[in-house]
C-alpha cells in the first residue's frame, strides 16, 4: 500500500501550522499528565488519528501510528509526572512494588498484539473502555469494590497485568485504568493519581517496543515512521509535554479528589466519543 498523499503538496504554512497543533497537544496532554497521572494518551492519541487521517493515511496505519506514538510520548512525560508526583510524596513505592512487574508484562503483550489486532479494534477498544471508565468516575460516588485491595498478591498481578495490556492497546498512561480501579478498592485519590504516573513508564516503555515490532516492514507508513512510532510527531510533542507535565501536577493538588475525578471523566468521555465515531 502506498501513501495517499505527495507531502511535498503541503505548503510552508501548513507545515506550521501542523506543528503548531503538534505542540498545543504536547502542552495539553502534557498537563494532563501531572493533572490526572494519564500520560496524555487521552488527548494525543485521537489528535493524532485525526492528523494522520487528514493526511490521507489509510485507517487501519492511522490507528496504530497514534497508539504507538502517544506510547513514545509517554514516556519522558511520566517522568517529570512522576518526579512531580514523588516530591509531593503522593508515589506509592509499596503499590509500584506489587504492582509494577505485571503491568509491565501486560503493556509488553499489548504491544506485541499489534501486529494481529485492527485498526478498527484499537479503537473500539479505546472508546468502549473510555466511555465505561468516564462513566464510574463521573458518577455522584464512585463505584467501590472494597475497602482496601484484594490480599492475594496474585489476584494483584492479574489486575495489573490487565490494565497494562489494555493500556498499551490504547496507547494511554496507566491512569485511566488504574485511577478508577484504585478508586474502587478505596485508594486516595492523589496517591492513585501520582502512582498512576509512575506506572505510565512502565507501560510505555514495552508498548512502544511492541509496536516497533509490530510495524517493521509494514508498507504505506509515513517518512520518518520507525515501526508504528512516527518520530517527527513525537520529536513535538515530547519535550512540550514533559515541560508541561509540572503544571498539571500543581493543579491536580490543588483540587479535592471529587473535582479531580470529574476533569477526568469529562476529558475521556469526549475523547472516546471521538474515536468510537471515527
């Protein structure tokens, strides 16, 4: 398959243009980030498939190239969250113990489902999963399971095992699954938040590998695309994140946990609402 499109058509405005839009989504995401221990995926990844479709990028390419290039953004940007997060004291190191090598084994498989599940499922997956998250959290009281997390330490790793898969598929920080899953076992909610932000670098570090994998030798990707990460985009969009990431951590302590968890839902809900109808 080759490319729908001559980029050499584009004008030197339209060019600026593009990379002004590249770097507002880096800023938003990037605060988004400290503000909900996301990593931006929220924001990036429907930004991206949006970009890309206008290019004229086939669909089923368009999908994985922004999964896999908000995962690459990810990552510098949980670590000024995180490091945000960790002077405030709001990084559960116990949780990330427990917690950390399944996720990272989840996002590892996720990564590498790439290469057989479709564009269309990635994002079925993101919107379906959005909408049921955003709908828990936007409820007057959260759902909640129990009153502290389940004993078993295996029944933990399968917790997060799972959310790292489905995180990594979604090309999304660990937030948007382990916020409201933490929530549910009566986790505070900063501590879920700045914990979240950790755990956004384990899962984006084995999904981007995944995807890199996943994309080697696939025809019709645009220049500068390695495997399904498209680096011009993510030269952008990263350094305006992880920039930005400080801000968000500032307000995220600087709202009580109900306001928190409706910024959230209201943000996912129109994100996933954008991909289900794409």
């Amino acid at each position: 398959m080759e490319l729908a499109f001559d980029p050499s058509t584009f004008d030197a405005t339209t060019i600026a243009v593009l990379i002004a839009g590249m770097a507002v989504t880096g800023m938003i995401g990037g605060i988004l980030a400290g503000l909900l221990g996301v990593g931006g995926g929220i924001v990036i990844v429907p930004v991206l498939f949006w970009v890309l479709h206008t290019f004229r990028i086939a669909p089923e390419h368009a999908s994985h190239l922004a999964v896999a290039t908000s995962l690459a953004t990810i990552i510098p940007t949980s670590i000024s969250s995180m490091r945000s997060h960790a002077k405030r004291g709001t990084v559960d190191r116990s949780l990330l113990r427990l917690w950390g090598p399944a996720v990272f084994v989840g996002a590892l498989i996720g990564g590498g489902l790439a290469k057989v599940v479709s564009g269309d499922s990635l994002r079925a997956i993101f919107g379906v999963v959005g909408l049921l998250v955003a709908v828990n959290m936007a409820l007057p009281k959260t759902l909640v399971v129990s009153e502290a997390l389940p004993v078993s330490k295996w029944i933990n790793r399968l917790i997060a095992g799972v959310i790292g898969i489905i995180s990594s598929l979604m090309g999304i920080g660990g937030g948007t699954l382990s916020v409201p899953t933490l929530s549910a076992f009566s986790f505070p909610a900063h501590r879920a938040v700045g914990t979240a932000a950790a755990m956004g670098l384990l899962i984006a570090v084995p999904g981007v590998a995944g995807f890199l994998y996943a994309g080697l030798g696939v025809e019709g990707l645009p220049p500068g695309s390695l495997g399904y990460v498209s680096l011009p985009a993510a030269l952008i969009i990263a350094p305006v994140s992880y920039l930005f990431a400080p801000l968000g951590t500032r307000l995220a302590h600087a709202l009580d946990a109900k306001n928190l968890k409706r910024v959230f839902a209201l943000f996912l809900a129109i994100t996933a609402i954008r991909m289900l109808t794409s």
